[in-house]
C-alpha cells in the first residue's frame, strides 16, 4: 500500500516528535531538519531507520545528506515506495 505525501509526512512528524520531542504540528514541509528543527546526525539517522522500517523504503546513507528538509524526505520515499 503506497502512502500519500500527507501520510507519509503525518507519519515522519510522528517518529520526530519521538525522538525529539518536537511538537508535530512544527514539522512542516519547508522545515530544515537541522536549521529548523535543530536534529542531529545521531537522531537524524535513527529517524532514518525508523521511517524506512514504518514505509517500507530503503534510505541508502549517500542519499541521507540530501534530505536537507522535511519535503526531501517526504518526496523520497513517496517516490521510492514498492
């Protein structure tokens, strides 16, 4: 079952709020994940993980350093979906 962008973006707030502790409704599309939402490599990387476990996508590691925003990591795994 493929997941729509708002679903997969409801979904990536969740697991922030989980490791952060950032309120959900501060994750937003145009949000920096560092700049913004002040998170680290560490808890980047286990939001990583736990999102590639809740849709079903591989993140390749090379690929983790694009995803600059919370719409870059929105629109891939939107777009790299089985």
């Amino acid at each position: 079952m493929a997941f729509t962008n708002e679903e997969v973006l409801a979904g990536l707030a969740e697991l922030i709020t989980d490791e952060t502790g950032i309120d959900a409704s501060e994750v937003a599309l145009e949000k920096s994940f560092t700049d913004d939402l002040d998170i680290d490599s560490i808890s980047m990387m286990t939001i990583v993980v736990n999102a590639e476990e809740k849709f079903g996508v591989t993140i390749p590691d090379d690929e983790v350093k694009n995803l600059k925003a919370v719409k870059d990591a929105v629109d891939y795994i939107s777009s790299n979906q089985e």
